[in-house]
C-alpha cells in the first residue's frame, strides 16, 4: 500500500492532497454503478476530505494521515463508498420542458440538416480540409506522440494555427477571421 496524492490546481495555488480511499467522501455521482462487484468509478476534487478526524489532509500532516488509513482494510473503505455513493440524489428537479421547448427540440433534425447543406458548412468543411492536408504530414508525426493529450493538443495546434481552447468557438471564430 502506497500513499496517493492528488494535484490539486486552483487559480491562485496548488494543494496536496493526501487521497488513499480513505480520505474520499464518495465516489462520483456517475458511477452509481458502484457495488463491491464492480469496482469502478471515479471522483472529483470536492469529493476529497480536506480534514479527517481533526487532522488537515495537508503535506505536512501525509504521514499521520497514511497511518491512520493504514488502519482501515480495502473492504472497510469500499462499503463506505459503495454505502455513500448510493445514496447520492439529484439536487435538480427532472427536466419538464414547456411547449415552446418542446417545439425547438423537436425542429432541432431539420435545423441540422439546413446547417449540414448550407454553403457556409460547405465553406467550413473545405477549409477544415485544406488546413488538415497542409498540415498532414506534421499531424502524422505528432501521432505518434504516446500522451493522449500532448497528442490532442500538438495536433489542434497544428491545425488552428493557435493555442487550444477545446471549444467550438475556436473553430467560428478561425472560419470567421478567414472569411474577412
């Protein structure tokens, strides 16, 4: 057994986070698939205890912290996983859309396929293509990059031309700027 620790990136700082089992609240909201059967899942930031039993989940507190951990089995931490991850609702009400709603939702087909066929899609495809061709033997390197996202990113960049935003946006706005 060896202490597991968690990076934490805030705005303004970066904390450690001691994280063995025993120091997670639940596992997340999406794996509510959990059971001691299927051990599967994962957790978010929040979901990491900040303080246990008195004691600050921080650096200088990681080996008395680990101690204590050490203390509690694998089958101990996963049923008060298992037992708090069941019982995880939704904070929300379920989605009731009104009439309106329901009339966008259900036009949403048609909108796609007058996006699909106009000149501007047509226009974007191209360059998309003429920009991933002028790119390729580059974007071939860079596939072999092993990390998935140093891969992803190498080859965004290579195609925008810029930094990587991860977003549509940065797609409207390159069309955009060269259709000026």
């Amino acid at each position: 057994m060896r202490p597991f620790v968690v990076a934490v990136v805030r705005p303004r700082s970066v904390d450690f986070l001691l994280t063995n089992a025993t120091f997670l609240k639940k596992i997340s909201h999406s794996s509510q698939q959990l059971r001691f059967d299927n051990v599967k899942g994962s957790f978010n930031g929040t979901d990491i205890i900040t303080e246990f039993e008195g004691t600050p989940n921080v650096p200088e507190h990681f080996d008395d912290l680990f101690a204590l951990h050490s203390a509690f089995t694998w089958e101990e931490n996963l049923e008060r996983l298992v037992e708090a991850t069941n019982e995880i609702v939704a904070r929300n009400n379920r989605f009731q859309p009104s009439d309106v709603e329901l009339s966008f939702i259900r036009g949403a087909p048609a909108r796609f396929s007058d996006a699909v066929l106009s000149e501007e899609y047509a226009a974007a495809e191209r360059d998309l293509i003429g920009r991933m061709e002028a790119a390729k033997p580059d974007i071939l390197a860079a596939a072999l990059i092993d990390n998935v996202n140093i891969r992803g990113n190498a080859i965004e960049q290579l195609i925008t031309g810029d930094g990587n935003a991860h977003d549509l946006a940065t797609w409207c706005c390159l069309w955009a700027e060269g259709r000026k």
